[in-house]
C-alpha cells in the first residue's frame, strides 16, 4: 500500500522549505520529496549560489546560499516536516487522493505544493555549470555586487538581458552581447539600454566556449561572429548568463493549466479565490509556489513568502474538506 500524507511538497528551495515549515508548525507532517539541483545536492537555485547579500536579516555580508537552505531545510525538519532526497518521476493529479511516484516509492496525499522551481536557460557549453559562482553568473540581483568597478558581460538580447544589463551600470561597465542586431527585447528596455553611456554591444557574437583563468573561473567567452565566422576572444572580470528562464514543470504537463511559458498559472486566473491572490492551482488540493509559478520577482524572498502563502491556503483548503 502507498504511503499517505495529508500533504506532499515537491521541491525544498526557499519556497518548498518556508511551505514545509509553516504546515509542520500546522500539525500536518508534511512529506517534502526534496529534488536535486542539476544532479546536485537538493535545494534549488540557490544551492548554486555564494553570498546572498539581499535576504533580510544578514546584515553583516549575507549569507551563503547553501548555509540558508540548510537552515530553512533544519527548521522545517524541527517543525515535524520529513525530508527525502528524492527527484519524483511522476504525478497523478486527475482524482484524490493524488499520488506521487519516485524512484524507489509510491505516496499517496490529500494536497500538493508544487515548488519545484525553475531554472536559468544555458548555453549547453560543457562543464558550464560547473562553472556557476566562479564567474559565471545567472542572477544580477544576486551577483551584481561583486563587481563593483569591473567590466561584466550580460549575454543575450531579450528583456532579462536589458534589465540585467541596465541593473548591472550600478556596479560596473557591462558589454551586452547577442547572436543577432535584431533584438528580442522590448523597444523601451532596448532604448533604456541603448541610451546607457556604461553599455557597449557586441553584436553578431554567438557565445561558444567560456575563457578561464588558471585558478577555473571565468574570465570572458569565446564567441563565433554569425556573420564573418570568425573566432573572437572577448574578456571580462565577470560573465551575466541571460537567455532566459526554463520552469521545472515538465511533470504536470497536461495536468495543471501553464501559461505559454510553462509556468502554472495560480490565483484567480487558474480558477482560485477571486478577492485576493493566492497559490491555488486549476486543481483543487494543489498548490503551486516559488519560481514555478512566478516569472516576474524570481527572488529567493519573494519565492518564501510564497511558499508561506501555499502553506496557508493548503491548510485552509484541507480544513473545509474536513
Ligand atoms: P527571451 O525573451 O526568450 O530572450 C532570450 C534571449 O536569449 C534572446 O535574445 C535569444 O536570442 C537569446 N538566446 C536564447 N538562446 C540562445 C543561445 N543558445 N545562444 C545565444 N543566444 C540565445 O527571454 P527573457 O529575456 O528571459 O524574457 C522572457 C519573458 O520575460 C519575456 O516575455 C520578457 O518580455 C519577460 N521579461 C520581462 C521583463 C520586464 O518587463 N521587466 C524583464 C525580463 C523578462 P534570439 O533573439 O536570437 O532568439
């Protein structure tokens, strides 16, 4: 028989861990199947990332990324919430109670929280991940600072790139570089960018390999001109990834409404409460938080508050069915 449980969260970034902590501390022994980062070690995005210097309550030089989720992940387990480190396989979401496959076991439960996150769309270039925080960055919010007074380059040419490069003038000089001289990015955020005396362009350059310092981090990329096919070293103190996001939401296709992104649609839109936003999915008894369902803030904050908001509207929810 599958084991059950009154509430099953999948994924344990800021988002899964804030959820777990806030139904623990509500008596529901949450299960949270807790994923892998990229074959790494579970805890989202920001298992990938070194000091969080914008997460409230660290005033004195932030936090490492993997210190915060151990110690949301701690709190979670102190509040009654049980961890496996676990991806799952797959989901039925069609009747209640819903069930939950992993590798190794079968769950069945009354309610879901669907934080399993997204991810920063890359180049393919390999051993590219490995080189995340060693130069290589994905979120300017995040990584910017580092770069005070350094030249950067923000990769890409759509609207995260813009807003990455304008963001990034705070700190250093950005060259913005694109495979094309058409642009995918708004007029505004292109114009903004454009009229930005800290921002050079390169244009015509796709990226194709990453240059490294003898120590292993990045110190530019080797680009291709899509043009003339030559080959152009272009160097930095730093390199900004921006080719767009993909959500981890491949296990609830044809299950839960998704916007033409893939991210699941949540709130009044997906057929939730109509007097005020909320993480409810199109199916009663799943909820969704975190980057999964937000393409807009995509801040380690806004995905626990959240997961605090999914926690809330699930034990509301679980309370009605009695
Ligand atoms: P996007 O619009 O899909 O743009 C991705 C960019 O990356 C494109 O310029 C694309 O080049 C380039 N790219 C993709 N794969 C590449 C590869 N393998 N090699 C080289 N270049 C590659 O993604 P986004 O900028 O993240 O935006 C996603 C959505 O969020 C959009 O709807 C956007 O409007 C929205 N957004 C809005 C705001 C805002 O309003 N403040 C901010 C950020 C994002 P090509 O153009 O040549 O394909």
């Amino acid at each position: 028989m599958p084991e059950h449980h009154r509430v099953i969260i999948i994924g344990s970034g800021p988002a899964g861990n804030t959820a777990a902590i806030y139904t623990g501390r509500a008596g529901l022994k949450p299960l949270v199947l807790a994923g892998f980062t990229r074959g790494g070690p579970p805890g989202g995005q920001l298992m990938l990332t070194s000091e969080i210097e914008n997460f409230p309550g660290f005033p004195e030089g932030g936090i490492d990324g993997k210190k915060l989720m151990g110690a949301m992940r701690k709190q979670g387990e102190e509040m009654g919430a049980t961890y496996i480190d676990t991806d799952v396989d797959a989901v039925d979401l069609s009747k209640r109670p819903f069930k939950v496959v992993t590798a190794d076991a079968e769950y069945i439960a009354d309610s879901v929280i669907i934080s399993t996150g997204a991810r920063s769309r890359l180049f393919g270039i390999p051993g590219e991940e490995k080189l995340i925080s060693r130069g290589l960055h994905t979120c300017a919010t995040c990584d910017g600072a580092f770069y005070k007074k350094k030249h950067v380059l923000v990769l890409g040419g759509g609207d995260s790139a813009m807003e990455e490069a304008h963001y990034l003038t705070h700190f250093a000089d950005v060259t913005l570089v694109h495979r094309r001289e058409e642009f995918r990015a708004s007029k505004t955020m292109l114009e903004r960018v454009k009229k930005n005396p800290k921002i050079k362009m390169r244009l015509n350059e796709q990226p194709v390999e990453y240059l490294l310092r003898a120590n292993g981090t990045v110190r530019g990329i080797k680009a291709r001109n899509t043009k003339t096919g030559q080959s152009n070293d272009i160097e930095a103190d730093g390199v900004f990834v921006a080719i767009g996001h993909i959500p981890n939401t491949d296990l609830f296709k044809g299950q839960l409404k998704m916007d033409d992104n893939g991210y699941i649609i949540t709130g009044a839109a997906a057929g939730g409460p109509k007097d005020h936003p909320s993480t409810y999915t199109n199916v009663h008894g799943v909820f969704a938080c975190g980057d999964v369902q937000d393409h807009t803030y995509r801040q380690a904050i806004t995905a626990a508050g959240s997961g605090c908001m999914a926690a809330i509207d699930c034990e509301r929810w679980l309370g009605e069915q009695g």
